[in-house]
C-alpha cells in the first residue's frame, strides 16, 4: 500500500492507496509542521489517523508534502517518526508543500502559489522548482495568509478600527475581552493556526465592505510580497492557487491580477486528489 499526506499547519489530508493507486481510505487530522511540533506529538497525530495505524505494517512507500518540510532537518525528523511507526515502510518522500501544490497543479511551467494558513509561491519551469526567496514563516512573512487576515481583523477590533456594524457582529462571535483573546493567543500551542481561525469570520462575511477592503489588501500585500519576485516569469506563463484563502477569495485575485495583465489558470482548494493522481499515473508509466 501507498500512503500519501499534503499538510499545512493547520490541517493534513491523508490518501492511502493500493499499488495501481485505487483510494482504499481518506482522513483528516491536524497540521503536521516539524517546525512547530514535538516528534512526541506528531506520532500521537498518526496514531489517531482514523484506520492508517492499523494498515502500518502493509504500507511500503510514504509521499509526505508539508508546511516546513523545507529544511533538511526537519525533513530527517518526519522521516524518523514514520519510520518508527510504519515498520515495513521501503520507500519515504518527504518534500516541502510547495512542491505537492506544484504536482497538484500542473505539469507545465507556471508560477505557483499557496495561499492558506501560510503563504509561498514558486516558479516551475516543466522540470524543476525554482524559489527566489524562503518561505519564513507567520513571524516575519505571510502575507495574504489566513493567520496574516485574523491579526488585522483582531488588532482592527481591538484599536476601534472595525465599523460597528461589523464589530457587533464580531463581538458575537468571539469573546470580546482583549485579556480573553490574548490568554488563548499566548497560551496555544500554535499562535499562527490560531490567528488563522479568524478567517472564517472573514468569509462568512462577504459583501461587507470593510470586509472587502480587508481581503483586497491582504491579497495585494501577497501579490506585491511574493508574485512580483516573478515578473519576467508572470508575463509568459499562468498562475496556479493551492489552499482555501485562495479558493474562497478567487474573485479578487482574478481580479487584481487581471488588472495587470497576468493570467491566473487554476484555483485547487484542497490539492491530495491531485497530488495522488500525479504520482500514480508517474508510477504506472515508468
């Protein structure tokens, strides 16, 4: 059997699969970010991985794409923890999430974008990854990321910034303590997921204009930050989206980059189906 995984920080889909690549099962649990969890902790992840433990020892190859799975560190400690789960396991790829948007997307060259909890963007040009500059995380980078759209609509509230018709509405949603919301911010486990939480609130709320405002320039401060790295790139090929920011803001993006006269190809909201697809046909024609 074929294990495959495709994991942000917040959520990690999981495929396994038999040889010829017929779906036996598919499951959900939390992000799997090396950077930010205890090998103790992601074991615990896998171990509840709905059936997936118990098929351990009949899976032979693992294809893993994470959020921080960037860092060859980080990649020798997920390879550790599933190999001291699944023991018969022959076979471990364990690449960097930008690299199953790119298998998710498209076979040719084009720029391609995750816009989710986190953010990164490459170049693919038909056979290999180019990135012009490293993905740093929710601290110092970010935007246009879901953790980056909670801070503003957190710190708006909060400094009086937020229209009251919106404020009301957030107010009864969440506690509207500051000490409530800075005790559950410092106190989690993970502060970016987190943050990114609140961008539910965002989407719940289309049409609003301050919420249109909100979006529009959180996806300008990620075309600005990262595509524009690509100009030369961006004017020959089409753009691809990975992650459920993109998804459910694709009328703006399309809109903005329209407006410059770059084009977008595709939007994928949640890219396992295809990241499974694209190895499982690579295999069957080797």
């Amino acid at each position: 059997m074929i294990l495959f995984a495709d994991s942000g920080s917040t959520k990690c889909d999981w495929v396994l699969t038999k040889e010829n690549g017929e779906i036996i099962h598919k499951t959900q649990t939390q992000g799997i970010n090396p950077f930010l969890l205890s090998d103790d902790t992601i074991i615990d992840i896998i171990k509840n991985a709905d059936v997936i433990p118990q098929k351990s020892k009949l899976i032979s190859e693992i294809h893993f794409y994470g959020a921080g799975c960037g860092q060859i560190d980080c990649q020798k400690k997920i390879d550790q923890v599933l190999r001291s789960i699944f023991e018969n396991v022959k076979s471990i790829t364990i690449e960097e999430d930008i690299i199953g948007a790119v298998k998710a997307t498209t076979t040719k060259p084009g720029i391609v974008c995750i816009l989710g909890t986190g953010t990164n963007c490459c170049f693919f040009d038909g056979k290999k990854v180019i990135q012009k500059f490293p993905a740093l995380g929710y601290l110092l980078a970010d935007e246009g990321s879901g953790n980056y759209l909670g801070k503003k609509i957190i710190k708006d509230y909060f400094l009086g910034k937020m229209p009251s018709d919106i404020a009301l509405l957030f107010k009864n949603d969440y506690a509207s303590e500051i000490d409530q919301l800075l005790d559950k911010l410092y106190t989690a486990n993970h502060p970016n997921k987190y943050l990114a939480s609140y961008v539910q609130f965002i989407f719940r709320n289309r049409g609003n204009t301050y919420i249109e405002s909100v979006l529009h320039q959180g996806i300008s401060d990620f075309i600005d930050t990262y595509l524009f790295h690509y100009k030369k790139e961006l004017s020959q090929h089409p753009i691809h989206f990975v992650g459920s920011v993109a998804y459910y803001s694709q009328d703006i993006i399309k809109t903005l980059l329209d407006n410059q006269g770059y084009r977008v190809k595709s939007f994928v909201k949640k890219p396992i189906d295809q990241v499974v697809s694209h190895i499982t046909t690579q295999k069957i024609s080797q």
